[in-house]
C-alpha cells in the first residue's frame, strides 16, 4: 500500500498575547492507501488545527507534512492550493453548497478549473450523483433538498477530481441521528470501493465505526489504535 498522508513531528505556534499557544506539540503518523480513519479529541485538543495541516490550508510551524508522496514543505499558497484541489476532496460540516447552482452544476463546479468541457463536466457530475444515490435530484437547489441530500451532494463534489483523500469534517455534524446513519454508510461503502477516508470528529460513535482512530489531547497523539469496525 502507498502512503497517503505521513506526519512527521508536525507543531503549530499560534502568537496570542505575550506568550501564544502551541496548537499541536510534535505530532506524527502515517495512512495508507485505503485506509478508514477517525482523528478525535475534545474541542481544543489540535483536531481542527491538524485537519487545516492535512487539507494543505494551513502550514505547519516545524516538522513535515507529505501528501501522496509530495512533501508540503516550502511549498507556496499556489502550489497548496494546486495540490490541496488535485488530491484532496473536501467535504464539511455545513455542506458548503452555491444556493444558486443545481445539484448537477455544484457536483460539477471543480471541474471547471480543471479545464474540462462543460459537456463532459456535466456528464461526470451525473454519473457521480448517480452514485451516491442522488440520480432523481440532479436539478434540485440546496434548498430544495434535505440535510443529508444536501451532504450527499457535497460527497459527490468531494469526488468528482478522483482524490487521493476525502478529508470530511465533522460531516455528520448538522445531521439527525437517522440521516447521519445513512452518511456513515455512504462513507464506509466508498471506503470498501477503495477511497481513503480521513473524519474528523468529537463524535466517540462516528469514530468507532472507522477502522482506526487517532486520538488527540493538548497537541499530542495520546493513542493511535486500530479496531474492526461495527457493522454497516
């Protein structure tokens, strides 16, 4: 398996006052190709400060950062965000989706700075609605759709690059408990196609249906532990 992501001695300084506040204090870990990976921790233990680092939004203020074999490094913002939109598909808590923009042409909208004809955009954009079971909405505004339609959208946009990562967070966040189930599911079946999933939660219960969970406290890995995950 290629590795995806390999964090090496990652810490970011934050200047606050007199002193400041160190965010994450050395963090390291590796993930492979396929992986399904929860990073938890409680609200102030570095979770957001380490996915803005993984997403290439954010630098480190020491150590290294490599995403599928390209070390971040020196890089410059044009060449994160270069890099940030080629592997990573994002996807969040509040589903950022253009309220003016159909399903079909949100899904679409990456493809665009990709160069890609508007015919052959909008045919990938199907295909993808289609996939994450959203065939019959793809001329539906957001709102016109329900949270977890509106979330499924965002998954799809998320993939239509084909990504080395799908990077979600908090992705259940906005969601009940019946909708968040079905996103859940959706995440572990684009994880048994072979996606590399990466969530970042405060949620116990979403990180224990994952197969790993990195767990953060005060800017450090307090474990990294492997599981079988619970049944879909």
């Amino acid at each position: 398996m290629s590795v995806v992501i390999k964090v090496e001695g990652i810490k970011k300084f934050y200047p606050l006052g007199a002193e400041g506040v160190w965010a994450l204090r050395g963090v390291s870990f590796e993930i492979e190709q396929g992986e399904l990976v929860a990073i938890i921790g409680p609200s102030g233990s570095g979770k957001s400060t380490l996915m803005h680092i993984l997403g290439c939004l954010d630098v480190p203020t020491t150590g290294r950062y490599s995403l599928a074999g390209r070390d971040t490094t020196g890089l410059s913002d044009l060449e994160l965000a270069r890099l940030r939109n080629r592997e990573i598909g994002f996807v969040f808590q509040s589903f950022h989706l253009l309220p003016r923009y159909t399903a079909l042409e949100n899904v679409a909208l990456p493809l665009v700075y990709a160069g890609i004809s508007r015919r052959e955009r909008l045919k990938r954009a199907q295909a993808m609605l289609e996939a994450v079971g959203l065939g019959d909405r793809l001329h539906h505004r957001p709102n016109e759709l329900s949270g977890g339609q509106r979330q499924r959208v965002a998954i799809a946009r998320a993939l239509i690059n084909k990504p080395s990562l799908l990077l979600a967070d908090e992705p259940t966040g906005n969601l009940d408990s019946t909708t968040s189930e079905e996103i859940l599911r959706l995440f572990l079946e684009l994880n048994r196609q072979g996606h590399t999933v990466v969530i970042v939660t405060h949620e116990p219960d979403i990180a224990a249906r994952t197969h790993r969970q990195i767990v953060l406290r005060d800017g450090l890995v307090a474990e990294d532990r492997r599981s079988i995950a619970l049944p879909v």
